[in-house]
C-alpha cells in the first residue's frame, strides 16, 4: 500500500471527520451515555480498594431483628434512650438518618416527646433529617424540635436510572433553601478545627473553598453525562470501598452491650436501617459488578458521602474532575482521526488487526488511569470513533487500493499492447519482468538478478540430415513449422523462451519444475502431431530430445554500447544442455537431473524411471539421472512401466558392482522391450565393467 499519497489522506480526513461527527451527534443526542456511565461504574469498581486507615464513622442500623424485638419505628422513649446510651461514649457528631415528623408514644400511651425534644436541642452535635421533595413533590418534615435549626439536613439523593452516583450539597427551589445531611455531619465533625465552607473567588461565586479543597458544581455535560438536571450543588461521590468496611453495629447492640469507649468517643455516628421490612436501600456502581448483595443502605451512602467530604477538607482531596468540553471534543476527534490514519501506516491485515486492538486497549488504559487519578475522560465514544474510523477507513483504502491496482494492470496491459511485436517476438516480456522492467526501453547493459529457475533444452533429432534436400527458404520453414507446433506448450505452463539455437529451444520456468516437466511432455505430445502431418504428407517422421535441470541462474544483458542482448548464465544452463544431448546415448524423450526430480512439487503426477549416475565435466559432484517416460509414444511407455521394478533393480545391482546379477535382470528387460535402448547399454556396460574390474580399471562416467 503507498501510505501516504495525498489522494489517500484526503480521503482519510474526510473519513474520519465524518465518523467524529456521527461519534458527536450519537452522544448529543444522548445515546452513548449509558454505555459510559457502564464504563464509569466498572471503573468505579475496578479502583476500589479497602480503607488504608481506621473509618471516622460508625453506622448504627435497625436490623429486621432489631425491629421484631423493639418495634418498629422506635417510641420516643425508645429513641430517648438510644441517643442517650450513644452520647455516653462522646461521639462528636451523631447523625439520625431516621424521620421523625411525628411523635411516637409507646404502646402503653406514654408520651414522651418533650424528653425527646429536649435531648435533641441540649445536644448540638445531633443531626436530623428531613425530605425536601421527592419525584410526586412529597416532602417530610424534621423534627419538630430542630425545625429551622442548623442540626437539619435533607437526605434527598440524585439517581441516573436508579443508581446513585452523584452527591448533593445544596438545594434551593426558590423559596427553600437548605443543606445536605452529610455536609452538615461533615461540617459538625469540622467544628473544632475552624473549617467551614467560604468562597474561594469573588469572581466566580459558583467556587467554595472547603479545608484544602475549592470545590465546582457539576455541569449539564460533566464526563459522560449528556444534558443532566444539574439543579443544586452537586459532585460525584467516590465509592473507594464496599459500605461493609464501615464499622458497624445494631441498635440492640447498643442497647444492650457494653463497648469500648474508644469505638465511638470522638467519631461520627449515624443511624439507620438495614432491613427488609423497611426498605431504604439503593444501587451504587459497585451493583453492577459485586457478586454480593447489590443494594446499600441509606444510612452507608451518607457514610459514603461525609467520609469523601471530610478527605476534601482535611487531605485536600478534589472530587472527580472532567476535561472542558471542548478538550472532549479534541479527545473524541483524535481518536477518530488516529483510527483512519492508522490504516495507512499498517496496510498488512496482521498489523492493522493487533494495532486495532491495541488501541482499544490504550483507550481504555489511559482513562483508567486518568480515572484512579481522579479525572473522567469519556472512553467509549473515543474508541467508538477510533473503531469505526479505523475499519471504514481501511475498507475504503483497500477499495481505493484495489481500484489503482486495477488501473494499474490495465495500464500494464495498454504499455504490454502499445510495445512492438517486432520486439516482443525477440525479446520475451517475461525476462523483462524477472529483471524489474516494464519496458524493453528500460533495458540497460549489465542489469542482472539471479534466481532459482528451471532450463529446459530441447533439440530436434537429425536435422542435419532432413535439411540437405531442401533449400534455405524450405529449411527455415520447416524449422519454423516446427517451432510453431512445441514451442506454444512452454508458455502454457508459465515458461518462457529464452531463445532459439537453430532447431532447438532454451526455455526457462520460474514457478515450479513441475511446469518444465508438463511443458516438456506436452512438447512432444505436439511433436506426435506434427509427425502425422508429415506422414500424411510424405514426410519422415522426427524426433526430438528433451533436458531439463533446476538451478540459480543469472538473468543480465551482455553485449557493447550498440549492442546488447538477454541470457542466462549459470551451470545449471550447461547441465540442462547435457541432459538434453544424452537422451541420444539412452533413447530417452525426455531426462531430468536430481535438482529438478526432488524439486517436484507433485512428483506423484510423472513416471520417472532411475537411468544414471555421472559426474559432471570440471565438477566433483555426482548427479543421478532420471528417465520420465510419459513423453514416449503409449506402446514404448507401457512397455517401459512393465519393467519399471527389474530395470531399477538392476540399475542397483550395476551400481553395487554386481555385474553379473545386474546383467541378467538388464536382459529380461530387454527381452520383453527389444525397443529399451537404455537396457541394451548397460548389459553392454556390464559385460565391459566386469572385464575393467578384472583388470583393476575403473573408469568415470562424465558428461
């Protein structure tokens, strides 16, 4: 793929600006936010951990047994005694998640409401509840004794399809305004330190410093959230922990047990429930994920919240921050951008599948990490771009790429077409590509590439002979005549003509040596038509030898500055031509060298018979010689395949100096095929090898 063509990166901007602005309108349009707020719970569950230091708050809740044994709800008698038994162990703020707009006389009538009032206004460090509105605009008093006092807060609480995730400081309807219970538990536990809540900027009344903290309400569009009801003062809560690792207690616990003083002295305390048979439970992001019970009690999501207020005071944490909302939309749009880009730099299916999906990876890796660090980066329309970017865009590159391809073949063809015949008939068009040129123009003197490549040698038999009654111009047509019957099998089996010896043809196979083995054997099935014609005609029949090897060969041009003309250079190129001149000593059609036989890629396709073992002239090696009978006429090659075994088998004996032996099996052979010329040699050789043993000779078989 060329990468970085400007027609391509064209397309790629357009691509993945269009994708940005799909990510864009999905999340707009608010479709992508519970996929988010999904990630943000795993998150949220994912960096939680236990508390690394001992909890400020204590909870202190009504169990369905707590209820069975002293009713439900508690008489005010009841409750007299419970913040009395409480405010023994000094605890610094005691918080009442419990409603108590009305008075509640025991059973037997007492009343016992003034006692109650009175414990709740001599103790300031007692905090009430009351319902500032619900979903219908139902609300619930305090109590009356608090009523309009600093010890009220609400305990109302923002729900996103009924899980909480974001915490309340302030409410204010126009004509109320009021505080949240935690807060005002946080600032009750804060007292004795001088912290309080002040503004932290005249010009940005919207900032509150709290401790070491300034805090900023939400936005409509804070994180993933997509044109939220941001009313009131709100800040996402952390969950660092399951609400289980506050410690804990039930009411008859502390009506009945003595503890130790220092598990509440100087700690907040709040009450509530935790039963079924008074429902006050709730969904946190935690739900999701934990394969414990999902709901948690009220009373610990206040716990949740004073404990991540009193962090913002006295340890300076901040709350869960977002980028700006345009640096979402750069963060959206890189991402995009990347995705399509991404395709160009990787045009391998391979490294754009693992790229692919390390960048899901990454995404989701640095928001987790801006996550534990306090920062809500929008991860799921990110890599919603970066995926669609990403595939759209390779889709429409390898279109793109497909298309120049095809242009490109069909200029190839047009250049292939717009060239001589002239040159084309002598210089062939695949010698041009195996030297990485489009054009014979291209062609300079001394370029050169060596390759594996199969040569075969074919050679028209006794020539010389039928030649010398015809004149030159009859002469050249018969050649030609000749030619132009076995030469079209080489290019139909991926060949191509290297060049042409007089009567006989050099050709060369790049692909497999199977195509030579096919190409020779279609040759002289050619070669058996062309000598029909020739009968009918009147003529004698010819003959033709065929030698094929496999070897590195240099393809170049030779020649001067005025002239120049292709070859191959290499021994593989002489031995070939040796093979071909010794089908005439064993009456061969067609033999191939070792190089070629164990190079076959189906060699189960050829009957190949064992002929020879000869050394190479000037060489040290040895190379074994083999017969493919499936060019012979069909008589010659059945009769061939009959004595396939005994000829082999000899062949051996010969070979292992058993003369006599391999003599014997050589005349079987030649006695049920009289026409076997390769038997006949070796029990010729057999009867002149015995006799050079004999006399200590040992002559070599060269070629």
């Amino acid at each position: 793929m060329s990468a970085f063509k400007p027609a391509y990166l064209l397309r790629v901007l357009l691509v993945t600006q269009l994708i940005f602005l799909v990510v864009m309108g999905l999340r707009w349009s608010g479709q992508l936010q519970g996929v988010e707020l999904s990630a943000y719970d795993l998150m949220v569950y994912l960096g939680a951990s236990n508390p690394s230091s001992e909890s400020r708050i204590v909870l202190v809740w009504a169990t369905d047994a707590d209820q069975r044994q002293w009713r439900w709800p508690l008489s005010d008698k009841q409750l007299v005694e419970l913040l009395e038994r409480t405010l023994v162990y000094q605890p610094r703020v005691l918080g009442l998640d419990l409603y108590r707009d009305l008075s509640i006389p025991t059973p037997e009538g007492e009343d016992y409401s003034k006692q109650l009032n009175r414990v709740l206004t001599a103790n300031p460090n007692i905090i009430g509840i009351m319902k500032f509105t619900d979903d219908q605009g139902r609300r619930v008093a305090p109590p009356a004794a608090l009523e309009g006092s600093s010890q009220v807060g609400f305990n109302d609480m923002m729900l996103d399809s009924g899980i909480i995730r974001r915490g309340l400081l302030f409410l204010d309807d126009g004509e109320r305004f009021a505080e949240y219970f935690g807060l005002k538990v946080a600032l009750k536990y804060l007292e004795p330190l001088g912290i309080h809540l002040e503004a932290a900027d005249p010009n940005q009344p919207e900032l509150i410093r709290f401790g070491k903290t300034v805090l900023s309400p939400l936005d409509s569009h804070f994180g993933g959230y997509v044109d939220i009801d941001d009313a009131g003062y709100q800040f996402l809560l952390d969950f660092p922990m399951a609400y289980e690792h506050f410690p804990h207690l039930t009411i008859t616990d502390l009506l009945t047990k003595e503890l130790p003083p220092e598990l509440l002295r100087d700690r907040i305390v709040i009450f509530g429930t935790n039963a079924e048979s008074t429902p006050d439970f709730h969904y946190t992001p935690f739900s999701r994920w934990s394969e414990a019970d999902p709901r948690v009690p009220g009373l610990a999501m206040h716990a949740y919240a004073v404990e991540q207020l009193l962090n913002m005071a006295l340890k300076g944490d901040t709350p869960r921050n977002s980028l700006s909302e345009w640096m979402e939309y750069v963060w959206i749009w890189f991402w995009s951008l990347l995705g399509g880009v991404i395709c160009m730099v990787c045009p391998k299916l391979w490294q754009f599948s693992v790229t692919w999906v390390g960048g899901f990876l990454l995404i989701g890796s640095i928001t987790f990490l801006a996550f534990v660090n306090g920062w809500w980066i929008p991860a799921f329309p990110a890599m919603l771009g970066w995926g669609l970017a990403a595939l759209l865009t390779e889709q429409l590159l390898t279109h793109a790429i497909a298309m120049e391809n095809l242009q490109q073949k069909l200029k190839e063809a047009q250049q292939t077409a717009a060239l001589s015949k002239t040159f084309q008939k002598f210089v062939p068009y695949e010698f041009l590509k195996h030297l990485g040129k489009d054009h014979i123009t291209d062609l300079q003197l001394g370029d050169c590439r060596k390759q594996e490549m199969t040569i075969l040698f074919a050679d028209m038999r006794s020539f010389t002979k039928i030649s010398e009654n015809m004149t030159p111009e009859e002469t050249f047509r018969f050649i030609n005549t000749f030619l132009g019957h076995v030469a079209p099998a080489i290019q139909q089996h991926e060949g191509f003509i290297d060049k042409f010896i007089g009567d006989a043809i050099m050709a060369l196979f790049h692909r497999y040596p199977d195509d030579a083995l096919h190409a020779g054997i279609a040759m002289l099935q050619k070669l058996e038509l062309f000598n029909e014609e020739r009968k009918a005609a009147g003529d004698e029949p010819v003959s033709m030898g065929i030698g094929i090897n496999t070897g590195t060969v240099i393809l170049g041009t030779i020649g001067g500055p005025n002239r120049m003309e292709g070859t191959v250079v290499s021994d593989a190129v002489n031995l070939a031509a040796r093979m071909e001149n010794m089908t005439k000593e064993y009456g061969a059609t067609l033999l191939i060298s070792e190089h070629t036989f164990y190079g076959l890629y189906q060699p189960q396709q050829f009957a190949c018979r064992l002929t020879d073992r000869v050394q190479v002239k000037g060489k040290a090696e040895w190379v074994t010689i083999w017969e493919v009978l499936d060019g012979n006429p069909v008589i010659t090659r059945r009769a061939k395949v009959a004595t396939l075994k005994p000829f082999e088998q000899a062949l051996s004996l010969y070979f292992l100096e058993e003369f006599a032996e391999a003599q014997s099996l050589f005349e079987a052979c030649a006695t049920e095929n009289p026409d076997d010329k390769a038997a006949q040699l070796y029990i010729l050789r057999c009867q002149q090898d015995r006799e050079r043993v004999q006399r200590e000779e040992f002559p070599v078989k060269q070629i």
